[in-house]
C-alpha cells in the first residue's frame, strides 16, 4: 500500500498531507499526558511489531504493493489517536530511511495507514465487540486494511499521473487487500486474544469480558 513518488498529482499529495496532518495534530492533543509509565512501553512494542509486519510486501498490478500493516491492531491496543501517532511514525520512518514509498506522497500514505485504516479498524471493533472480542479483532482488521486500500485507490484513480482509471484503481486495490484483509484480520484476532488472555490489563478498558470456550 505504500505509493512511490510519481504516481499521485502534486496538488492530491498536499491535500492529502494537509488532512494527515490535521487528524494527527487533533490526535497528539487528545493523547497529550494520558499516557502511563505502565503504557508506554506497550507503544514501543506496538510500533515495532507494526514496523516488521509492514516490511514485508509483494507487488500487484498498477506499481503499489499489498503487505500487512497492523493499524487496527494498533488502534485496539492503544486506542485510535495513539494507534494512529504510533503508525504515522513508522510510515514516516520507512520513507525517510528505507525508501518504503515517496517521501512527496508521505502525506498520503500516512492517510490510508495511520488515519483510515486505525480509525476505520478501531470502529469496526467498537461495533463488533459485543458479540465477542475474536470476531470484533478480525472484523476490524479485514475491514480496517480494506478501506485504507481504496482510499489509496481513490488517490491513484484521481490523479492524472497515474495510467489507470478510478474504477480500475479501486478494483485492484480493493479486491487485493479484501483478500489480503482475510489473512490480516486472522492475525490481529489471534494475537490480540493471546495478549488478552495473557496479559488482561492490557485489554481496553471498552472489552467486553474475554470469550469462554466451552
């Protein structure tokens, strides 16, 4: 999901960084001083573990990329304004030292992962939650990693740079990450339930009780 340079319109790419950096700044506020000593280092281990799923990508049609990328996970452990901070700094930091998608587009990018993504993940989870922590886990990363995609089909599809149409871009990037979604939304469900059940404190404190399998 990470655009290179090139494939977005310089006038998308600004609006985009603008919005990002919009959400971000609302997010830094909201998350100003709430965090623990007990936390914090919950938000280093999210971040690195998000920074390794994202590194590992294949290519699909149209030159972008379809790979893991963790938002909602982060949203449902640190909630959506720290998941959504904690995300948009290992974009950032992909792009400034790895190369992992363009540094014009940053904004961009950051939009589908950090904002969409977390945001679209974290409500999915709100609304599933009651009929149970495992199927709110994956709904949310299914869901999550899906409209982040069409969000950067959305921005491919608009920009004149780019060589293929809107519906084009929606569909490749929306079938491949509805796929991709199944197996993403597998792992933040099993994951997620292995740190509640082992570590309960570091459940939400919005969790219903953990599911009781007979």
């Amino acid at each position: 999901m990470h655009i290179p340079d090139g494939y977005v319109d310089l006038p998308l790419a600004a609006l985009f960084a603008a919005l990002s950096l919009a959400v971000l700044s609302y997010a830094a506020r909201r998350v100003g001083g709430t965090i623990s000593d007990t936390r914090a280092p919950l938000v280093g281990v999210v971040a690195a573990g998000v920074f390794a799923a994202q590194m590992l990508n294949w290519p699909i049609p149209g030159g972008t990329s379809a790979h893991f990328v963790g938002g909602a996970f982060a949203a449902i452990l640190l909630g959506p304004h720290l998941g959504a901070l904690a995300v948009a700094t290992v974009v950032a930091v992909q792009a400034l030292v790895f190369g992992d998608g363009g540094l014009v587009v940053l904004g961009a990018n950051v939009f589908n992962m950090a904002v969409v993504e977390v945001y679209v993940g974290y409500a999915v989870y709100r609304a599933v939650a009651p009929y149970g922590e495992f199927r709110a886990a994956f709904a949310a990363g299914w869901l999550g990693i899906t409209a982040g995609a069409l969000t950067a089909g959305l921005q491919l599809g608009l920009s004149s740079a780019f060589q293929y149409e809107l519906l084009t871009t929606l569909a490749i990037m929306g079938v491949g990450h509805l796929v991709l979604g199944l197996i993403e939304g597998a792992i933040t469900a099993v994951v997620y339930r292995y740190l509640a059940r082992a570590r309960p404190d570091l459940r939400p404190t919005t969790a219903p009780e953990p599911e009781v399998s007979a």
